[in-house]
C-alpha cells in the first residue's frame, strides 16, 4: 500500500520566522484582520509599552501611553473624521484600557464631562455641559449624579442645589431664583 502524504498547508517562510522574533524598540506593527487596524509605536518583550498611536478599524484612534499591552497613563483617543480632520473623544488618564483618573470626555448627543473617572465611568467631582447650556457641578458614583450637586439653568442662571442619588435629585435641597 502506498503512503499516503498529508496535505501541507502553505506558510511563506518570513511568517515563521515573524512570529519567533520578540519585538522590543521601536516599530510599525498590523494587528487584526484588515490593514486599517495597525500600532505603530515602543514595545516590549512584544508587547505594546511606551508611547504610540493605534489605529482600529472602526475609524478611532488612541494616541498616548501604553504598559504591557494596555493603554496606561495619559492618552487621547479620537474619531477620524477625513480629510486630516480629527474629533476628541476622550482626553486624559488611563488605566487598564479604561479611563481613570482627570479627564475630558466628549459624548455623541453634544454634552461634554470634564472631571474625575473611575474604571471607565464618571466617578468623584465633575462638571457635566449639556448642549442646551445647563450645567451639573458636583458629585458623580459609578457614571450617576450622587452626592451634594449643584444644576444651573441655561436660560436664566437660576440654580438648583441639593442631594443626588442615581442621578435624580434627593431629600432636601434649595433653588435658588436670580432676578433679572
């Protein structure tokens, strides 16, 4: 009986050689399945460590600190907008992939955070811009309005200053008219 062979699968030889090698210092690097998602940055022992840019797929890129893969430290992650034009979309510290620690968010509906983060929500004292001109300065648990917070109206700069908890105003508080 004849042997039968196996069929080989095809591998240029630069593929494994590629993936023996252990990259450190600086260099350009495609991850992913399409060219669009590429680093191109430090790293070390192979992985993504000290300053770089990467692009995704979906039309963002993070531009900042990285450590052991993770973006870690401060970073500005943004939207490709075309045409050498670019919006941010969140501006700040980072740890663990998430935003944590000062930052600047800006959000799809208009409103902009600029305050403290923690693991990825909004988390101590911030002020949240709405796009109608009202503001929240104050207290913010796990992305919610909680705490002692103050709300000031657009229109008439009138204000409202009380206790938040989940984001809905709580117990006892006072509005303050302004006359105009």
């Amino acid at each position: 009986m004849p042997f039968l062979k196996t069929k080989r699968e095809f591998r240029p030889w630069w593929r494994d050689a590629t993936e023996k090698v252990i990259r450190n210092g600086f260099r350009v690097a495609t991850f992913g399945k399409t060219i669009k998602d590429k680093y191109t940055g430090e790293f070390k022992n192979d992985k993504k460590h000290g300053k770089g840019v990467q692009y995704y797929e979906n039309g963002t890129f993070y531009e900042g600190d990285w450590a052991d893969g993770t973006r870690q430290g401060h970073g500005v992650l943004s939207n490709d907008c075309g045409h050498d034009m670019h919006s941010r979309i969140y501006t700040g510290m980072w740890e663990n992939d998430q935003p944590h620690g000062f930052g600047l968010k800006q959000y799809d509906d208009g409103k902009l955070y600029k305050g403290l983060f923690y693991r990825g929500y909004r988390h101590g004292h911030g002020c949240m811009y709405y796009p109608n001109g009202s503001i929240y300065m104050g207290n913010w648990i796990e992305g919610h309005r909680s705490g002692v917070g103050r709300i000031i109206q657009s229109d008439s700069k009138n204000y409202y200053e009380g206790i938040f908890q989940k984001g809905m105003k709580y117990g006892r508080g006072k509005y303050h008219h302004k006359w105009s």
